[in-house]
C-alpha cells in the first residue's frame, strides 16, 4: 500500500517533476517486474516482423515526436 503522505508529496510536484519521478520509479524495474501476456507477445512479435520485412516503411522517433508535437495546439 503506498502512504498517504508520500502519494500527498509527489501531487504537490510540479507536472515535469511528477515526469521525471516516473521515469525514476520506472528506471527501477526489472524486466521480470513487467509481465507481458502472450496477446502481448504476439503482437510484438508481429510487429517486429513487419519492421524487419519493411525497413524502408518505419519512421525514426524524432520524426514521430515531431509530427506528433505539430497536432499538438
């Protein structure tokens, strides 16, 4: 159960602080903290599939962000 007055604490952050305690918490998990299911598995796996049977179709992160960033008001 988490406390009451560390959960007040971290709403009292600012949003980039609460961002940046997010990562922090999730830079200390393990890939064995992170169950997949087998839905999960697949799909990845598919996904991975496509990336590799289509290279030239997938688009670099800063480019994503970007045009993610642009519909954004």
């Amino acid at each position: 159960m988490i406390d009451q007055s560390l959960l007040a604490k971290v709403a009292s952050l600012s949003p980039a602080d609460r961002l940046e305690l997010i990562g922090a918490v999730w830079d200390t998990l393990t890939p064995d903290d992170l169950p997949v299911t087998d839905a999960e598995k697949a799909l990845l796996d598919a996904r991975l599939a496509d990336m590799r049977s289509k290279p030239d179709d997938q688009s670099p992160w800063p480019d994503v962000k970007a045009r993610l960033e642009r519909l954004l008001p």
